[in-house]
C-alpha cells in the first residue's frame, strides 16, 4: 500500500525538505550580501541586513554648522540647521542626545544644554538645533552632538560608484570586470574548440592508441592545479625562451627585448625593441585551458558516443567526410553537451583566483581580475565592509546570472551520456 499512485514515499519528502534547505543556505549569504552592498557602513556595523527593510535605532555623532553659519539676531549669534540635514540625510527621530560621549542620552528632544563659553544648544526631535551665544563664534568646525535616533530604511548607489568608478586604483573595480571578461571568454572557447574535435575522433574515428588515449585522459581528472603549478610554470619559462630565440634575438634575456627580429617575429607584429611578457593573458589562457581540457574532451566524448550510429553511417554512406559529419551533424547534436562545459568552465575561470595570481602579475594592475582586485581591497579597505561586500557582490553578479539563465543546459549536458 506504500507505493500506490499519488501517495508519496517518506523519502521522496525527506529529499525535498533536504534540497530546499540547501537552496535556503545557498540564498542566505547572496542575499545578504546584495543587501549589504545597498547600505552605508554605519547600518552594517549597527544592525544585521534583515533588519535593511525596518526603522534602526543608531548612536551616533554629528557636529553642528561651522562659525561662518552664525547670523547675529537680537544682538545674539545664532547657528540654527538641522543635525540629519548636515550629514546630507533630512530624515530621523532623536529619542536622547548629549554633548559627550560618555552620556548620550543626558538630554531629551526639547531640552537645552549649556555649554558655557560655547553658548546655548537645543536640539528638537525631528534635528532641528539652535546654538546661541552672546559673544560671536570662531572656529571652523561645529560643535559634536551625540545622539540616538531612530532613522528609516535607506539605501544608498554610492558603494556601486566607488567600487566601479572611483579613481582610486584600490576602489575601481571597472578595469577589473573586463580584465576578467578578457581571461574568461577565450579561456572557456579555446578548451570548448580543442576539445569537440579531439572528443569527435575519440569516439567516432578509429585508430591506434585510442583506449589509451581515452585512458590518459581520465586519469588527468583527478590531477590537482595545485600540483601541475611548478612544472607548468617551468614549462612555460621554457616556452617562453624557446619562442624568443625564435622571433629574434634577445639583447637583455630578464627584459626580453629584441635588438632584431627575425622573420618569425615580424610575422607576429614584433618590432626591433619590443618587449615579451611572459606573464600575461597568453599564460593564463594556456592554463585554464590545458586543466579545463580532460573534463571537456571527457564529457563531449561521453556524449558524442551515445549518438544515432545511424545517422553518422547514412552520411557517409552519403560521401560525407569526417569533417562535415562533424560540422553539420555532430556538432549541433552536441549543444547540450557544449553549453554546459561552456558553463562550468565560465564559472570556473571566472572565479578563479590562483592562475590568475600565478600569470598575471602586473605590478600597474592593467591585467588584474576581480578576485585579485577583492583581495586589495581587503587589505587596504578592510574596515569599509560596505566596499567589501559591493565589490563582491559585482563579482558574482556575472556567474549568478550565467547560472539562472543556462543551467537547463548544465543539467541536461551533464547527465547526457552518463547513462545508456
């Protein structure tokens, strides 16, 4: 009786109520975070950001109008203003105040305190204050006025303009988001290119070696990045050599500059006085490509072999070449199977913080992602929990989206072939 039709399995439930508090656990910090990228750091070091959406009681201090407000009424100096309005925010209601620190709530809205040769202050509920003083004011700056007010919901675009536009190089995170469109772009359709071609003939085109091959490749799943560092680093210093001494010849080996260029050289554009860097764009697209590889000729061979046999037999039957079969038949066949690598491997470079500090070392910061760029910030900004979560969270905006809007593909690419 356990199994009949429209009832439901204990377990079946236990799987739902599992996969939504993944999902609940997954939602919780994204969203905090967004949140927290809205809010000025005052309320992030006040409140939790579910409390974004309500009222907050906050201590704070705020100094009044400078001397050079004073107007002299009835033979007084007047200073008049209000406390929220000179923090650029006209809104709050001051439940105590006080003029030390030692003893904010020492006077209610309403009342007012004496502040000797300072003169008279009276602060209302609303901010507004009056500072009168029967001998003329001096100083530049105002007088500090502690209070507790509790100020509505507010949010503020400001974090986003510093992050994205400042032009501090700690701050601006803009050069960074498409610094990081640069490595990740080519780094996802180069291995995706590589790869169909080299899963196509593992699977449909017969030669020797191919189980081995097959073999090789499956074992490269399981290398670590961490491990393969040191000798790919050596292999590209290597490379790197191997290719000036090709182009041309080099006049200072550590600057690698070329007093001539060889044919070779001017094929690639290279001039007499031209530097190579060989930690660049180039390195790090060699990288991700070389580790995202076994999985991609992995997977799009697993999927490839669980074609229609028929339909491949028919078109050379056809006079097709192997090429065509590829380009015409197999190919689009595959698009599931290439969205979804096309997906992991986006997410992956995207965020990826390694490679990028291992090839793209640019003491300018011209070549610095924003994984890099969050790390800076962190170490010159780690106070300002507003910038931090900002900058993350514009990080990541690219991979959530990539992910809501593809990962019908992701699923379906990655159970293809998995089963026959």
């Amino acid at each position: 009786m356990d199994n009949i039709v429209g009832k439901k399995p204990a377990l079946i439930w236990a799987t739902h109520i599992s996969v939504a508090v993944l999902v609940f656990l997954w939602l919780f910090p994204t969203v905090g975070l967004f949140v927290s990228s809205f809010r000025t750091g005052d309320q992030i070091a006040s409140s939790g950001w579910w409390k974004a959406l309500f009222p907050q009681e906050q201590n704070t201090m705020i100094r009044t109008a400078s001397s050079e407000a004073q107007k002299q009424i009835d033979g007084n100096y007047v200073i008049e203003g209000n406390l929220f309005a000179e923090e650029g925010d006209a809104q709050g209601e001051i439940s105590v105040w006080g003029t030390s620190s030692r003893d904010i709530g020492a006077y209610t809205p309403g009342d007012t305190a004496d502040l000797g040769e300072d003169g008279m202050l009276t602060v209302e509920a609303n901010g507004d204050y009056r500072l009168v003083n029967d001998t003329e004011f001096t100083g530049s700056r105002g007088e500090r006025v502690f209070l507790t007010a509790k100020t509505p919901p507010s949010f503020t675009l400001d974090n986003y303009r510093t992050v994205l536009f400042s032009g501090k190089a700690t701050d601006k995170m803009g050069k960074a988001f498409i610094n990081t469109f640069t490595v990740t772009i080519p780094a996802t359709v180069i291995p995706i290119l590589i790869a169909a071609f080299a899963a196509y003939a593992l699977a449909w085109m017969d030669f020797k070696g191919r189980a081995f091959l097959i073999a090789v490749i499956v074992g490269l799943l399981v290398v670590p990045l961490q491990l393969a560092l040191i000798p790919l680093l050596s292999f590209h210093g290597t490379v790197v050599e191997w290719f000036i001494a090709l182009v041309g010849t080099p006049m200072e080996d550590n600057a690698r500059r070329f007093a001539e260029v060889g044919w070779l050289g001017q094929l690639f554009g290279f001039e007499p006085g031209d530097t190579i860097n060989s930690k660049g764009y180039l390195g790090v697209w060699a990288a991700h490509t070389g580790f995202g590889l076994p999985l991609a000729i992995y997977l799009l061979r697993n999927y490839m072999v669980g074609l229609p046999k028929d339909i491949i037999e028919n078109a050379r039957v056809d006079g097709a070449t192997d090429f065509q079969i590829f380009t015409k038949i197999i190919l689009p066949l595959s698009f599931p199977a290439l969205a979804s690598f096309a997906i992991f491997q986006f997410l992956w470079t995207w965020n990826d913080l390694l490679v990028a500090l291992v090839f793209l070392i640019d003491s300018s910061g011209e070549t610095t992602v924003m994984t890099r760029q969050i790390v800076e910030l962190m170490g010159t900004r780690g106070g300002n929990w507003e910038i931090l979560a900002t900058a993350a969270f514009v990080s990541i905006a690219v991979p959530l989206t990539v992910f809501f809007f593809m990962q019908k593909y992701l699923v379906r690419g990655l159970l293809a072939g998995s089963v026959k």
